[in-house]
C-alpha cells in the first residue's frame, strides 16, 4: 500500500457533480439526493459552486424546526464556507486540511 503522500485527490474523488441553484426548494433538494444516492448537493450559480446542502442541514435546519420543505430554498440552509483541494495535490494534504 502506498503512503498517503503518493495518492493524489483525484483518484478518490466523485467527479459524478449532482447540482441545484440557490431558489431550489429543499424538498426539490431531498428529492434529488434521494434519486441520485448522494447525501449532499452543490449549489451552482453560473457554474461556479456558491455553497453545498447536506442530509443534516435538511435534518437540523428544516425538519427538526417543522418548516415546510417546500417553502425554504437552498440558499437559506446552505453551507457557504466550503473547504476545497485541488485534485492534483495529495491525499495527505487534503487529510490535514
């Protein structure tokens, strides 16, 4: 088995990108996930990534609150601090991040 340092990012990464834009509604958003087995989503303005949602931002921030899925967007509950790595650099430094 190689050392960390010797995989790169790329090899480990989803290249398979499942997006929606900022107005999505977040029961649009479940349902997406939902077809598309993935427990996240980008959200895309343009094509550049503005922010993410998770199975737990809809877990926590909509259901556990009782607000209608169809009423809230994805701009209102997603992550807009995204941490990133380039898909050249290490498995290492995408571990130390």
């Amino acid at each position: 088995m190689k050392p960390e340092q010797d995989y790169k990012v790329e090899e480990f990464m989803n290249k398979d990108i499942v997006q929606v834009t900022p107005d999505t509604n977040v029961k649009i958003c479940a349902e997406v996930m939902a077809a598309e087995h993935v427990d996240s989503v980008l959200v895309t303005v343009d094509k550049k990534i503005v922010g993410i949602v998770t199975e737990k931002d809809l877990a926590r921030k909509v259901v556990a609150k009782g607000l209608n899925a169809e009423e809230i967007t994805a701009k209102d509950i997603m992550t807009t601090e995204l941490v990133t790595i380039e898909p050249n650099k290490s498995l290492y430094d995408a571990m130390i991040l």
